[in-house]
C-alpha cells in the first residue's frame, strides 16, 4: 500500500472556500480582510462619492459627439440621429464629470492644508470609471491617496487607475461593500447616476431617518436639474409617505463651490 499524501489545509483548499458550504467564511474575509487593512493604514474617515460608471470626461464625451456628427452628416437615418441625441447628452452629463474631479481635488487638498499635509478624509468611490474615476482623480492631482471599493460583476468592472493601490479593495457581496461605504464615511455627495447610485442614496437617507446611522453626515446632492427630473421628493411628503423634516437630510447644489460650503460647515477642517 503507497504513502497517503497530506490531505490540503481547509483554509487552502479553493475547491471548498469558493463553494456554497463556504459562503460565511468569504463574507467574513470581506469584513477581516478590509478592516485589517484599513487599521494598518490609519483611514477613519471618508468622503463618500457615488455616481454613475457611464458619465464621460468632457473630453471623451465631444470625441463621441464629434464622431456622431461625422456620421449624421454623411448619411442621415434613424441610427444615426439616435447616436447623435445620446452622444448629445453624454456630453451634456460631462460637465459632472469635470466638476467632481474638482470637488474631489479642493476637498483634497482642503483637508490636506489643515492637518499639515496629512488627510483627516479620504475620498472614497466604487472604484470604477465615470463619477467614481473623476473623485478618485481629483484626489490624486492634489497630491492626495483614495480609495476604491469595487465589485466584481457580469460586466466586468475594472478598478480605474487613479486609485491608491494598496487602497484598491475588490468585492463580491454588495452588503458588505456597502458596509465599508458607510462605516468611516463622513459625508456623501451624490452625482447623477443609475439604479446603484440610486440604491446606494436611498439605502443611506433610509439608515440616517430610522436613525441606524447616528452619526451627523452632510449628503449632498448634485446637479439639481438632474435630481429633479428623475426624483420628486415632494411628492413623498405630499402623500405622506414621508415626514416634511426628511427633507432636510439632503441638500441640492449645483457648483462646486455650493457643495464646498455646504461640505466646510459640516465637517471639522
């Protein structure tokens, strides 16, 4: 009878780890592995941006239109007219995209001026390209670290490369993504965005009115034109589906100047 090998440790074994059996264990590794990092970096507080993966860079958005244009003038059709509408309001969003590589910056660097070069908030976004790549960008060009919490979906999400590396998280559950969110967040701005963005805003004005989160946390919302269009908040209170003071959880801007203000007088400098 031959030797019988060492059976492989269980905790090495990725047949088992990936496998349904093992689904506590890897939502425990998305909160040890996170939290063990954080602490040995030193993060205790964020800024929070959310927003849409789709938004372009202004540049990037009138290379698209540009293109559209070429097209529609060579030969007008439906295609071509749809292309150039759409490619219209890319770049119509890419001012967004522009503004919050410079909220992101000021915050930055705002932060930075205060606390001798060291930052007490660090820009934190999903990761992703779009509004997320424009914080995490604005951070970087004030000389600033980010970070990144991304997750892994059917339509590949890459990390954009503006993001600190050892910042760089990758998650497979939502939940606890959306836990490292909230858990050193400070304030939020929201920029105009889809589902996420919008399950990402209400999760959070949900906690805050129930009072599960406690902490007081500036949400800022910007882009009124854009809120209003897609939201009617009044309508909420009108029909009493919420109280009149929920209201006040948020505030609109529309520059970024409005959101620095509003940001300054509720966090400490």
């Amino acid at each position: 009878m031959g030797k019988l090998e060492k059976a492989e440790k269980a905790y090495k074994n990725l047949g088992f780890l990936n496998s349904k059996a093992a689904r506590p264990l890897r939502i425990q590794a998305e909160y040890l592995e996170p939290h063990d990092r954080f602490r040995r970096l030193g993060i205790k507080s964020t800024i929070i941006f959310f927003g849409s993966a789709r938004i372009k860079s202004m540049e990037e958005a009138q290379a698209v239109y540009s293109a559209a244009q070429q097209a529609y003038g060579k030969k007008v059709s439906r295609q071509t007219e749809t292309r150039l509408k759409q490619a219209e309001k890319m770049l119509n969003l890419s001012r967004y995209y522009e503004d919050a590589v410079e909220l992101s910056r000021q915050l930055t660097l705002w932060t930075m001026e205060h606390n001798e070069g060291k930052q007490r908030y660090m820009i934190t976004t999903g990761g992703g390209p779009g509004i997320m790549e424009a914080a995490n960008k604005g951070a970087m060009e004030a000389g600033g670290r980010s970070i990144g919490l991304n997750i892994s979906l059917p339509m590949e999400q890459f990390p954009n490369p503006y993001i600190t590396p050892e910042l760089n998280f990758e998650f497979h559950y939502f939940f606890m993504r959306k836990y490292w969110f909230l858990y050193f967040a400070k304030a939020i701005v929201v920029f105009p965005g889809g589902f996420g963005t919008l399950d990402e805003m209400m999760e959070v004005l949900t906690l805050i009115q129930t009072k599960k989160v406690n902490k007081k946390m500036p949400i800022v919302l910007f882009g009124r034109e854009f809120w209003d269009s897609v939201l009617n908040i009044d309508a909420l209170v009108e029909w009493g589906t919420i109280s009149a003071r929920d209201v006040n959880l948020f505030k609109y801007v529309d520059t970024v100047d409005e959101a620095m203000e509003v940001l300054q007088a509720g966090l400490k400098a």
